[in-house]
C-alpha cells in the first residue's frame, strides 16, 4: 500500500494551526503564570511546606527568574544586584558600598534601583524593591514611592511600596491572604527590619488618604483590587517590630 505524501496546502495548514496554539499558549503563559505559581506556593505555605529562616529568607518564585517568568517583561538576569561577602552592587557601578552593621544612607533621594529587597513569606515575596512606582517600573517588581521613607525604627518612618497583583509576575497575588501578624522584612545592608502585618483596606483607586505617618514605623503595601482589575486600591499596613543584623 502507498502513502499518499500530505499536500503543500495540508502542511502549511497543520503548521498555522501549532503556530495558533503556540501562540495561545504562550500569551496565557505571560499573563497567567504569575497567578497559578502565586496560588501554588500559598498552598504550599499554609501546608508548612515553605521554609523561613530568622531574616525572612526563603525559596522563592521570585529567585527562579526568567526561567519561569521569560517574557512577562521582568528584568531578572545580569542587572540584578549582587550580595556577597558584604559588598552590595547596584544596577550603577560607581553605586557601591562595604557592608557593615549600619545602613548605607538614611535619604530616599539617594535610593538606587533594587538597593533593598522586601520579603513576605505569606505573600509568596522574595523580591528586590525597583525605584518608583509607574507602571513600566512595576514591570520589573515591587517599587518604592517617591515620597517614602527608607526604613528604620522611629517613629513616623514611613516606607511605601507598590506591586502588581496580576501579570508580570504577580508579586503581590496573595496581599489579600495576609493574618494579623504575618511579618515582613526589608533588609537594607546589612539591616534587616521586621515588620508584623496590622490591618487593610479597600480603597478607590485614587484615593491616598489612608497612606498617613502614624506614630510608629510602618511599612505599607498596596496593590490594585479585585484581581485582574484597577478599580480599587488594596492598603496593607505592618507595624515595626525590630531591627536584625545579619552576620
């Protein structure tokens, strides 16, 4: 028995038809990723299957780079900072510092791109923090207000930071998931300062008023409510609890 060869027009056919998946599945890929690993590890989380040390550390979605998030528009890879032996270098070479037990610099004007990092374990969050807040910035992961303060233990310091809840990785997916108590951490240098998650809420989205001083250190997170929406705004408030030094 002899096969008949396929036709041209019946390859170029199949051919449109794998491309058309492809396509498909790569833009819900881009857009849905961040979403199903952010739900998987709040799963994995609440089962106890996430491990934290003293300083907040801990594996991440966030370290796994452009591996899993190749095409979201995050900027993993060669730009990111590297710790090592105390020495901290931004995306700005002549931006270097020898580590030791202060932080390098008190004035936000002075912040550098991804000059500290944030961690949430509830939130799934293990992420450097980018300078500023517009909207191709956030592309990158979570940013620092312009009118923050960097964080530290006095009263009225205030820091303040934005992320996406959906695409681009996602970072702030799970902020509605987090309990009274949860703890945050932002190290700075060698500082490390511990936060523990106090309230929320619920906002419009132009509405700023519950971004105050109060007369404690916070630290703020907020992010866009419901998902996959920016109708609203969703605060989260944490209250300084202490300050770690790594060794």
């Amino acid at each position: 028995m002899i096969r008949k060869r396929p036709s041209p027009r019946k390859i170029i056919g199949i051919a449109m038809i794998v491309v058309g998946l492809l396509m498909v599945l790569y833009f819900l890929w881009i857009n849905f990723a961040g979403n199903l690993l952010r739900s998987w590890y709040a799963t994995q989380y609440e089962k106890g299957n996430i491990k934290v040390d003293q300083f907040g550390d801990f594996d991440s979605i966030d370290s796994w780079g452009d591996v899993v998030f190749d095409g979201q528009g995050l900027n993993f890879g060669e730009d990111d900072p590297t710790v090592d032996d105390g020495t901290f270098y931004g995306d700005d070479p002549s931006h270097v510092w020898e580590g030791d037990s202060t932080v390098p610099y008190s004035d936000r004007a002075q912040y550098k791109n991804k000059d500290f990092k944030l961690s949430v374990p509830r939130m799934g969050v293990n992420a450097y923090v980018v300078d500023g807040t517009t909207w191709q910035k956030l592309k990158s992961g979570p940013g620092l207000f312009s009118n923050s303060d960097m964080p530290g233990p006095n009263p009225t310091q205030r820091v303040m930071i934005a992320g996406h809840r959906t695409g681009y990785g996602s970072p702030f997916y799970n902020i509605d998931k987090l309990q009274v108590g949860d703890k945050a951490y932002v190290t700075f240098g060698k500082k490390v300062y511990v936060y523990a998650f106090e309230s929320f809420v619920i906002t419009g989205k132009r509405d700023w008023s519950h971004m105050v001083r109060r007369e404690y250190s916070e630290l703020i997170l907020t992010s866009c409510h419901p998902k996959n929406t920016s109708d609203k705004r969703y605060i989260t408030v944490f209250r300084y609890v202490e300050t770690l030094t790594k060794p």
